[in-house]
C-alpha cells in the first residue's frame, strides 16, 4: 500500500478557512458621436451599461431532498467533479455548506476560491460561479447547518494514491454494491465521529470516488440501504 488512506481530516480542515469572491470589472464606456453640418447643439449618445458577465455553472436545481440523504435538504443540483476533466457528478443540497478543492499540476491539493468558507452554502457557491473558476473539483466536505450535524466528505483518488484494486485489497470484507459498469464498494472507516458508513465508486478506469457519511441514518435505515443511497448520489458522465 503506498500510503494509509486519510479520510475526513484533510477536508475538514479546508472548511474553517474564510471565504472570499471574486470580482467582475465595469466594462461601460460612452460614445460619443459626430456633429451634424446643421445641428446647432451637438448630441452626445450614452450607451447602456454592459452588465459584468458572471461564469456561473449551469446546473439544475429540484425543490426538497429525493435522495432520503440530506435532512431538511430545501433542494438539490448536481455538481460536476474530476481531477483533469470532469467525469461525474455529485448531488448535493442547495442549502448545505460545502468547502473543496482541485489537484494543482504538480498533484498538489489546492482550495477553489468562493468554496472555502464555513458559511457559503451551495447555492450561493452556485450564484457566485465558484464552480466554474476552471478547475476541477476532486475533494470536498458538505455539512448541514441544521442540529443533525450530518456531514459528507468526499474524495477522489488516482492509482499513485490508491488504485481500485488497492481498495478492494484494503477493505477485504467490503460489500459489493452498483454494477458492472460502475462498480461500487461499502464498508466502513474510522472518520472525525468515529466509525462511519463508506462508499467508494469506480467512476473511471484511473479514479476512485470515495464518499464517507457522518450522520444518523445508519441507525434509522440500516448499513445497507444508506451505502445504496450514497452510491446513487454519483451519476458517472
């Protein structure tokens, strides 16, 4: 094995970092147009002020929770995740904090600027354009800002981390769970609460989506049901 796998520590400290946003510059100018041979008061034309364009990811968003994993979820979207190009996407809920991160070109793990406060939820991160900056997203940790506490952190992993057939070898007596075109495995790992429900996807033939669930929904559905729902949070492009 090349290294222990790590799991909500790394993410959990991306979350207490503050915030910032970016910046769109005013690009409105005047014109100012020629006399006329018998105007005796020359016209000066103002043109209407370009609005900033702002890059926000097109995404669309449902009312309430359909996945029966986030509770008091007020909606969902899916976001895109990857580490060089985007390969899946994750549903996560619109009013939910979330704090990620991209690999950089030297496989260095690197913040995305508007995902890196404790206070933005989704959908601000959304309306801001924090996930359409050009970098991939490949880590983050999402909490409920609710009494439930429920948290998700996910990562992905490339073979010079820990391959697919590393996991299977790592978690020998994980549950085989999806299908044969996207794999999936359940077990559990020791996370920030302790013991906590595990699920990694195949989400490519070089990466692996690990997602591990901090919450109460062990206890009220079984191990079982919960890895199948976390395993439906990922649709693979």
């Amino acid at each position: 094995m090349k290294r222990k796998i790590y799991l909500a520590v790394m993410a959990a400290a991306v979350i207490s970092m503050a915030g910032c946003g970016k910046k769109t510059a005013d690009t409105s100018t005047d014109a100012t147009p020629e006399p006329t041979q018998e105007a005796t008061v020359t016209e000066e034309a103002t043109p209407e002020a370009e609005e900033p364009v702002q890059d926000t990811q097109e995404a669309e968003t449902t009312s309430g929770d359909e996945t029966g994993v986030y509770p008091n979820a007020t909606g969902l979207t899916e976001v895109a995740m990857g580490v060089t190009e985007d390969i899946c996407t994750f549903k996560a809920p619109l009013n939910y904090v979330l704090a990620g991160g991209y690999y950089d070109e030297n496989n260095e793990e690197q913040t995305i600027e508007g995902l890196n406060s404790a206070t933005t939820t989704v959908e601000e991160a959304l309306a801001a354009g924090s996930f359409s900056t050009g970098n991939h997203l490949a880590f983050f940790t999402m909490t409920s800002l609710d009494a439930d506490q429920t948290m998700i952190t996910t990562g992905m992993y490339t073979p010079d981390i820990m391959s697919w057939d590393d996991f299977k070898t790592y978690y020998p007596d994980a549950k085989e769970i999806g299908d044969t075109n996207v794999p999936g495995l359940l077990y559990h790992v020791e996370a920030i609460s302790g013991q906590s429900v595990a699920v990694a996807v195949k989400v490519s033939d070089d990466v692996t989506l690990q997602i591990v669930y901090e919450g109460s929904l062990e206890d009220e559905i079984g191990e079982d049901e919960l890895g199948q729902r976390l395993y439906n949070l990922v649709t693979v492009k």
